[in-house]
C-alpha cells in the first residue's frame, strides 16, 4: 500500500504544518547519522540543507553549505545554494560573492534568481538587478 501525501490529505493547515516539521526534524536527524558515517555523501549533504532551510535553522543550513562548497568547489548549484543560504542570514556581501562564483561556473537561470524567496533579501540590492541583466544577456 502506497501512503497518501500529507498535501493529498484534507488536514487543517496548522496540524498538516505541524506534521511536515515532525518529518522534516526526522529526517533532519536520519541525515546527520548518515553524513556522521559518510561525511562525503554529496546527496545527503543536499538533502540535509533543505530540510535544515525548511526548518528556517539558517545557520545549521548554512554550515551545511558551506561543506559542500568544499567538497565540490566548482559546482554552480552548490555555489548558488550557499547564496541562498548567506541571503536567508541577510549576509549580502557574502551572498552576492557566492551568486558571481555561481554564474562564473554556469550558473544561468535569471528566472529562477527573480522566483527564488530565499534571495528576497537581496532584491533591493543594486547588484541583484545587475546580475539578473547580466545573466539575461548571455
């Protein structure tokens, strides 16, 4: 028997709510055992910065990003996650220096940069507008 998602269910919001965080905290607590036993387990890593994002603990999130920008130093999408990361703390400077690292190895979704709410932050910056042109032009 396949179980039904909790979005597929007629749950009132704040219990449906209460319910994703019970499993974003399990799982927040599965992966951690995993990475403790296989620190270089990229996908669990990923994993591991959503749910921690979802959760808003921006500054475990954060730590989490920063490992795997570490471990894989020329991804684009780990470089564009750490900016999410760094905007979600309101750390602009540092935020806009992981999106240049993102877009100088291939970042190249301006779309995606206008729809993303983690970069809400940095919106009213300059620099975002300019990036998002310069990424519109390529």
């Amino acid at each position: 028997m396949v179980p039904t998602p909790l979005s597929d269910l007629e749950l009132p919001a704040d219990l449906a709510l209460q319910l994703t965080c019970v499993g974003d905290e399990f799982l927040v607590r599965c992966l951690r055992y995993e990475t403790s036993i296989r620190p270089t387990n990229l996908g669990a890593l990923a994993e591991l910065g959503h749910a921690l994002t979802r959760l808003r603990r921006f500054e475990e999130g954060l730590d989490v990003d920063r490992a795997l920008a570490r471990l894989c130093p020329e991804d684009p999408l780990v470089h564009y996650n750490l900016a999410c990361s760094l905007a979600l703390l309101e750390r602009r400077d540092e935020a806009f220096g992981a999106l240049e690292r993102a877009v100088e190895l291939g970042y190249a979704e301006p779309q995606h940069l206008l729809d993303d709410p983690d970069l809400t932050s940095l919106r009213s910056d300059p620099r975002f507008q300019q990036l998002v042109e310069r990424l519109r032009a390529t």
